[in-house]
C-alpha cells in the first residue's frame, strides 16, 4: 500500500522481520531469535505480553534516541537518568477500535524551556512519533 502522504525511503537502515501467529493469544517471534514471547490480550491473567505494551515499549526506546539527537543538535547533554514513561491506551468509538497515548517525559536537571525544546524536537525525529502524527491522540508532559 502507498500513500500519497508517505515519504519514500532512500536507505534502509535495518528491517525488523517478526512472525506472530495466534494473534492476542499466540506467541510472536523474531527471525534472528532474539525476540520470543507469548502474547496475551491486555487486561488478562495470560502469560504473555499485548500489542499495547509492545508499541507503548518501542516508541519510549526510540524517544529517547531522539531525545539524544535533539540534545546534541541544541548542544546540550542528555542526562543519564532520562527516562520516559510510555501509556497506550486501546479503545473504542462507535464500536471502531482506537489508541490514545501518554508521553511522560523526565529530564532531571534540564530547564523547563530546553526540555520544552527537546521534547518537540524528539516528536519531529522519532519515527514512531512520525508515523501516529495526526493518527492518534498524544500528550506528552514534562515531569
């Protein structure tokens, strides 16, 4: 599928490759094996994790790269307690599925204004922010 609106690639940097069977009650594998878990639906006493914890997970790991770069290109340093706190919300509207996000952000000993800045930079450089831009509800807070 192509959308008018997406970019086209001109490097690919790395391609995850997951196989998942069971859906929110199977498991999901990485072709390199590193990645092997069971999957259960949210709100559940499974074993396993959901497809919420996974985004809410990967999104927060790459915020905080971007974080990084947005630090680097105001010069400032990232503090190595940086830390953020990632809640993806799964619900429904007139019967449709939906997500909603929360990014809380801490960047122990960095001014409101600078953290203020690096925080909008992050959502222009983060890819995951990129690709739910204007698909879901965020807010992100400063803590």
């Amino acid at each position: 599928m192509n959308n008018s609106n997406t970019v086209t690639m001109e490097k690919v940097l790395y391609t995850a490759q997951t196989r998942t069977t069971g859906g929110r009650e199977g498991s999901a594998k990485s072709n390199d094996g590193r990645l092997d878990i069971l999957l259960s639906p949210p709100g559940t006493s499974g074993a396993g994790t959901n497809p919420e914890q996974l985004f809410a997970a990967g999104w927060s790991a790459c915020y905080i790269g971007a974080l990084g770069l947005a630090a680097k290109k105001l010069g400032a340093t990232l503090p190595q307690d940086t830390l953020v706190d990632a809640e993806v919300d799964l619900g429904t509207t007139d019967g449709a599925y939906f997500l909603q996000a929360r990014l809380q952000v801490q960047l122990p000993g960095i001014a409101p204004e600078l953290a203020q800045q690096l925080v909008d930079l992050a959502h222009q450089t983060c890819p995951y922010s990129k690709a739910i831009k204007g698909n879901i509800n965020v807010t992100t807070h400063i803590i």
